[in-house]
C-alpha cells in the first residue's frame, strides 16, 4: 500500500476510532505528510519499504533545519504512533521506529497573571456599553471556568444553567465535560443574556451563546483582539492570550488549595501529568516570591 493511502487509512482511525478533534486529526495529517514527502524524494513510496534509516535521515533534517526539540519530539511521535497502527493493520511487517527513543522536549512553563493583574483585566470592559458588557462576561467565564478559548465560543444557550451555576462543553476529542461557574461570572452573564444579546441577535441567528454586534458567533481571532485591547488598556505588557487566562486560572486554583485531580478534571485533561506544569508554575512563583522579599536571597 502507498503512504498516502495508509496515512489516510490511520487519519480515518482517529476520527472514527479514537474520535480524536479536527485539530488533532489535521497535525498529525501534517506531520506525516513531511514525513512522507522525505521518504518519496528517496524514492520510497510504499509503507512497506519505510526503514529506520529512513527515520534517523527525516530527524536529522529537522534537526539541521534548526527545528525546536518540542516540534521533532512532536513529530517523532506522529510516526512513531502511524508506524505502530501499519503494523496492526498488516500496512507493515515490522515496526521502524521500535528503536527510536523520544527526542526530549523542553517544557516551557506557561504564562501567568498574578491574581492582582487578572482583577485589573477583568475590570477594564465598560458595563454600560453592550459590546463591554459582552467582552466581560467572556473574560469572567473563562477566567471562572479554565476553558479554552474554542470551548468558550462555542458554547451554546443550553450548555449554560445558571440557576445551578455551571457550563458544559465538549473538548478535545468531543469528550463532555461539566465545570462550575463562580457568582461573578454568573452576575455578568445574566446581564449579558438580559442586556446586550437581544440586541446582537439577528432573525436566524445561531444559537451560539456569544455574538458579534452583527449577530454572529464570536471568532477566536474576534476574542483574541478583545483580549489585546483590555490588556494593554491595563498595562499589562507581557504577550497575553486568552490561553494565559486559563493558564492562570488553573495556576490560582492551585495556590489556593485545589487538588491536581479537580483542576485535570475542570481542564479536561486527558493526563494528570498535563496538568502537573501548573504545580512548577507555582513553585517558581514561589521562587520569586522568596527572591524578592526576603533580606538574604
């Protein structure tokens, strides 16, 4: 069988099988493809004929390539994972990557607002105005919630119950997930869904909880933007994204007592070990914390 085909064949698993997201479907499609696109300038088409050299040949080219550690231990990966579903699916009669250790990656500890700085954010919107009555509510519900920023604008009207006070929405790998709002986050969503989105909603409009002024579901670029402008009104300088919020929410949760589990839980994390980067987080807070204050560090 070509690689094309059974790159395809491994795709389609994912999807049906693994019922992995679009997003996860489409990088492993594209680390393939590279990988693939190596193997065919060297003359090898099917999946049969792929070798470990082969492999040893595609990292050194990233490698020379000036490719980070994370984005070869990435791609690594990918065929490592392809190489194992060929096998089982007979596409292989011997598994190349089984020598193959893991590039390692550097983990990159995420940013986080201080909780001083996460208060000054969320108080920039203007209440009185339908757009800042919106953007606020946004920025407490993610800030109340960890979501991703795809989670939060693809929230429904019925993924939302505010007399009991939580969200529901579906995540990585269409798994769905419950997690609580606080009472700030519910005050400035009442309003929103009282004050400013019947003046957004359009006849036909979706039933996406938030809208642009023209009544169409909010964008990731659209929020992205938002984000940007209450962050430099705040004069926050570091790059922030409306990851940094969920960043942080989990980083507070856990500088105030939260176990590992409940935030892996409200974060939708697959594995624990994902959501441990946060306890380093808070650790080299700590750190400089200690540097800052006391007389002898």
């Amino acid at each position: 069988m070509s690689m094309d085909q059974s790159i395809q064949a491994f795709l389609d698993h994912l999807a049906i099988e693994k019922g992995l997201s679009r997003n996860t479907i489409e990088a492993y499609g594209r680390d393939l493809a590279q990988f693939a696109e190596y193997a065919r300038q060297r003359g090898i088409t099917r999946t049969q004929d792929l070798t470990e050299a082969v492999l040893i040949g595609f990292l050194e080219g990233l490698r020379g390539a000036a490719m980070s550690p994370n984005t070869i231990a990435r791609k690594l990966s990918a065929v490592k994972v392809f190489a194992r579903f060929a096998c089982r699916d007979g596409f292989l009669e011997k598994d190349f990557t089984a020598n193959m250790e893991g590039v390692h990656s550097t983990k990159k500890l995420p940013h986080v607002l201080t909780i001083d700085e996460t208060s000054l954010l969320l108080a920039q919107p203007d209440v009185s105005d339908p757009n800042g009555l919106r953007d606020k509510a946004m920025l407490e519900v993610l800030y109340a919630t960890g979501l991703r920023v795809s989670e939060l604008i693809n929230l429904r009207l019925n993924d939302v119950n505010l007399e009991v006070g939580y969200v529901r929405c579906i995540g990585k790998g269409s798994k769905e997930r419950i997690v609580p709002l606080g009472k700030v986050a519910i005050e400035y969503l009442t309003r929103y869904l009282s004050n400013s989105r019947p003046g957004f909603a359009r006849i036909g409009s979706s039933e996406y909880l938030f809208l642009t002024n023209r009544g169409k579901k909010m964008t990731r670029v659209g929020f992205w933007k938002i984000i940007k402008k209450y962050a430099s009104r705040a004069g926050i300088t570091q790059n922030i994204t409306p990851h940094t919020l969920r960043h942080s929410f989990a980083t507070h949760l856990l500088q105030n007592g939260a176990d590992l589990r409940s935030i892996q839980e409200m974060l939708g994390h697959a594995d624990i070990a994902t959501t441990e980067i946060y306890t380093h987080v808070s650790r080299e807070r700590l750190k400089q914390v200690y540097r800052q204050s006391h007389p002898r560090a």
